[in-house]
C-alpha cells in the first residue's frame, strides 16, 4: 500500500507538472504545488467514499484495490496530459492542453467502467458512479488551471461535452463487456465476465462459492466409487488406505482440490490412526463441481465405513517393469493393491480403461477386487497417454500373476503419519503431510509412501526409496495424492511446483525416512479388510465443459480485439467533433 500511495502521489506531481510549460513563470511553482496536493487528496477522496460508501460489500474491491485502479488511471491520463502540454508549446496555443486534457478524461472514464463492469460484483449503477467519480473530481482543479492561465471557452459546450462524454463512455464500456459476454453465453450459457468475476473472487479473496456455482450449473452427474483398505491390530484400526475415483481439482480450494485432505482430516478423527489417500485412476473429467459435492462423498465415506471379514494372511510386495512401466502389487486375503507408474518418466493421470481391464482380469487369480492406484508420482514433460495404455495394462497382468504365485503369509502393519511444518502450499506440500505405511511378511519389509501433492519431480521417488533401504526396507513405491489444493497459489509455467522443485530434498527425504522409521518401530500383527461402495448422482465438472472452459478465454480475447478497434475509433471520432465546439 506504501508504495501505490507514494506512486500515485508521483503521478499526481507529474500531471500537474504538465501545466507549468505554459503556465506564467512567476506563478509555476505556487500553482504546481496546489495543484499537485489537490490532485491527490481528491483522488484519495474518490478512492475512500467508493471503498466504504459505495463498494463496501463488494468481494473484490477494498480500498488498496480501488487506489491501484486510480493509480492506473492517472497513468493512462498522463501521456495525453503531456502530449497537450508539448504542442500548446509548439504551437503557443494553451488551449490544446486543456483539449487533450479532456481527451484523457474520456479514456479513463471508459478504461474504470470497463474494469468495473468486468471485475466488481456491485450494480451497474454503482459501477457507473465510481466509474467517473475520480475523472470528475480530478477534473475540477485541471479546469481551474485552465482558466488561471487565460484558456476561454463556451461553458455551455465544455458541459455538453462532459455529459455526452460521461454517458458515451458509459455506453462504450457497456457495448464492449456485452460483446465479450455473448461468448460465454454461447459457449456455457453464462456471461464471460460473470465468470472473470467469480474466477477473481476465488484468485485475490479465496471465495470459492460463485467459481462452484458455475461449475454446477454446467456439470454432469456421475458415480463416484472408492475403495477402503482397514490394517487392524489388537482391536483396532491403525490404518486406513482410501483410494477413490474421484479426481482432486481443479485448483486452489475450489471442488474436489482438498478433499483428499478433508477425507484424511475426517477418518483419523473418527478412528485415530494414519490414513493414506492415494491418487485414483481418473482426470479432470471427474473433479467435482463444489463443496457441497465434497460433503456428499465424505459423508458417503463415514456413514459406510464398516469391516468385516478380516484376513490375517498377505502375499510379498511384487513389482514388474517393462516398456518404461511399473506396475506393483500385494494380495491381502481376496483383495489386491496395484499400484501403476511410468517413473522416472512422466507419470501423470491414467484413462479408466486401465481400471477397468485390472478390474475384469481380477477374476483369473481369484480375487474379489483389485483395489488401482495411480502413483502419480514423476513429471518430467508431456506425455503421449494413447502410448502407454497397453504397457501398463500388461505390467499390470504380470503383476498380479506373479503376486498370485506368492505364498500367503501372517504379515505385520505399522504406520505414522509426519506434517512438515516447514513446508508450504506454495512449495508444493499439501496439508496431509506425509504417511508411511510399512507391513513385513515372512521375509520382506515393504513401504507405502504417500504424501499430499500434485506429483513430483523425476529422480525424487528414486531417492526416497533408495534412503529407506537404510532403515531395513526392502521394496516400496511412493504415491502423491494429486492433491491441487497447491495449483494456482504460485506464478509458475505449470501453476503449481511438483514435490521437490521448490523443496530441498534433503529435507523431504529426511521426513519420509522419519515417517517409515516410526513406523517400522510402532509394527504389530495385523488383520486387513477391505470393501468398495459408491456414491451416485455427484456433480463433476467434466471434460467437455473444462475443454470448453479451457478455450473460452482465447475466444474472448479475441472477440475483445475485434470489438475494441471499431467501437472505441468511433467513440473516438464522436467526442473529437464535440470538442470542436468548445
């Protein structure tokens, strides 16, 4: 705030500064000095009964905001304020300053509707007041000016030419949103800047409500299934393993982005143990539209939580690689946990397909279900998804032959969960931390890592694997949750750091092996059961809306390109003939 004060202030000082060239000598620096004091204490004014008479329940604008705003429209109007200032020099006509003075009056009117009209949630006419409250309250002291230096001009045209420019601004701005609106309009039945609106809401206040209600007004409902691994050990749940299919985004706190967190948060209250929630199978095309969607499945989650059926018996951890993908795999009683990665290549979302063929195979091995696990767990660039498809669906078959060739033994569980305090969303770390499950069968020590992020970068998961070797660890995999609460919190190329490119590795590593150690030292005998239920009629966003979504800003753009030349060149044309007449 100091230093949007102190610019506008500057600004203030130079648009005074270009009167004095024609003003008398002897009176320069007085009249600079009033007029630079006048200048900005009426601006401020302008910006305070806007804040707090005017905008006082908008969602986006407060009075920072508001002075940023004015700071910008004094610095569009400085350039015509010179440009005047210089040819009535040349030309030893004062009154071309006052004229491009008045020029400048013009654009900002336009520029502060057009950016009230796309940004504030107020009423048209609210934004039309503020629109031209500063342009006219930084009008008044440039008109005295003007007629302290001996510029005349008919008052009955200089009125005319305010009002019909105050309302042609007015009417410009509104044709130009309008224009651009019509895109949203026909692309998602909504108008583009009701959009831009809810979007800013979300960006500079975190209100996630007009960004949701969006979402569901073009969603499509869906099922949302999801798997529940309970580890118990002497009458109690110690872990929890929850892999659903929904898919946690789209950004920030908006639809499902959190709610593998919130599903965590919930499960370790309700049975006070460590709960891993890796990333499913499923993209964008199923993030769910809002909170209330978010509720839906969480209270699904609780209200059917229940074991049965326990297994005392699990197979060794097994992992095939072929064709650059990984797939593992470890029985427990019926059911089987496949976990599938392309690492240290780009592992990004998988198709259902992949799922689904997993799914239907299952039953040559004779298991019940086969719980799929995305590992999500390498960035490095694109990726061709068409091309791995049949690679993993393959390593995935083989996996689940070998495991299935494994001979069941009674298997020990410990876990901990470990939340860095140091780290942060903007680093990449999401608010679920990092948990470390570790089960030991007849002869292998094996380790499930799962940490809160939107994948990490390529090489990590290696070294977090190799550094547990040291604590007796004998294989492993490690998973991110695909967590996007961390997207759209920085100014990046991808919107968001993968785990590890603005973590220091060291210290990662240093919190898994903390988490695995503790583990490892809390192992008991366990039982695991496991079931898989659904929730029917969740509102996702889906694909073809976020693609259309996706391209509507480009559309936007462009519709504002071919408005704007037109339309402001007429506006233009207009407001030069009234000038004529002062």
């Amino acid at each position: 705030m100091p230093q949007i004060i102190a610019l506008n202030f500057l600004l203030c000082c130079l648009s005074a500064a270009s009167a004095i060239p024609i003003v008398p000598l002897g009176s320069s620096l007085f009249l600079w000095v009033q007029l630079v004091l006048l200048l900005f204490c009426l601006s401020a004014v302008s910006d305070f009964i806007v804040c707090y008479a005017v905008f006082s329940s908008d969602l986006i604008y407060n009075f920072r905001r508001l002075a940023a705003l004015s700071m910008l429209s004094n610095l569009l109007w400085l350039c015509p304020l010179w440009i005047g200032s210089v040819l009535a020099v040349f030309l030893n006509s004062a009154k071309l300053w006052v004229y491009f003075f008045l020029i400048g009056f013009s654009i900002v009117c336009i520029l502060r509707m057009i950016v009230f009209l796309s940004t504030s949630f107020m009423s048209y006419w609210k934004n039309f007041f503020s629109s031209v409250m500063q342009p006219i309250l930084y009008l008044s002291p440039m008109l005295f000016t003007s007629v302290f230096i001996g510029v005349t001009f008919n008052l009955g045209a200089l009125f005319l030419f305010l009002g019909v420019s105050v309302l042609i601004s007015m009417v410009s701005a509104s044709v130009f949103t309008s224009s651009v609106d019509i895109v949203g309009v026909k692309n998602l039945g909504i108008p583009t800047m009701s959009i831009l609106k809810a979007f800013l809401a979300n960006w500079m206040e975190d209100i996630e409500f007009h960004v949701e209600r969006i979402f569901e007004k073009f969603g499509t409902k869906q099922v949302i299934n999801y798997s529940v691994i309970a580890f118990e050990s002497a009458d109690r749940i110690t872990s929890l393993i929850v892999v659903p299919s929904f898919h946690p985004g789209p950004f920030r706190n908006v639809g499902s982005s959190m709610l593998p967190f919130l599903i965590q948060n919930a499960l370790e209250k309700r049975f006070d143990c460590t709960v891993a929630i890796p990333h499913g199978l499923f993209g964008h095309e199923f993030d769910l539209a809002s909170q209330e969607q978010n509720q839906k499945v969480l209270n699904r989650i609780m209200d059917t939580i229940a074991f049965s059926d326990y297994s005392r018996k699990a197979t060794p951890f097994v992992r095939v690689e072929r064709d650059s993908a990984s797939a593992s795999c470890q029985i427990f009683g019926h059911c089987a946990v496949v976990s599938l990665s392309l690492a240290p290549e780009t592992t990004e979302d998988f198709p259902e397909e992949v799922g689904s063929y997993i799914l239907e195979v299952a039953s040559r091995f004779n298991l019940e279900h086969v719980v799929v696990i995305n590992s999500h767990n390498a960035i490095r660039h694109e990726f061709d998804v068409a091309k791995v498809v049949k690679p993993l669906k393959d390593v995935a078959l083989t996996a689940l032959e070998e495991a299935s060739k494994q001979e069941p033994s009674e298997f020990k569980v410990g876990s901990m969960k470990v939340t860095p305090s140091e780290f942060s969303l903007e680093q990449g770390m999401g608010a679920g931390g990092i948990s470390a499950l570790v089960i030991r069968t007849k002869n292998q020590t094996a380790a499930y890592i799962t940490i809160d992020a939107n994948n990490m970068v390529s090489g990590l998961r290696e070294k977090i694997l190799k550094a547990i070797e040291d604590l007796g660890v004998d294989i492993g995999e490690v998973f991110t949750t695909d967590t996007h609460s961390v997207n759209a919190v920085v100014m990046t190329r991808m919107g968001y750091h993968p785990l590890g490119e603005a973590i220091p590795h060291e210290q990662l590593i240093s919190h898994c092996k903390n988490a695995v150690k503790e583990a490892i030292m809390n192992i008991k005998v366990s039982r695991t059961s496991w079931y898989t239920e659904r929730v029917t009629d969740v509102c996702v966003i889906g694909e073809k809306q976020i693609e259309e979504l996706a391209s509507l800003a480009d559309e936007a753009r462009k519709r504002a390109r071919n408005v704007a030349f037109p339309l402001f060149a007429a506006t233009g044309v207009v407001l030069a003939f009234l000038m004529t007449l002062i």
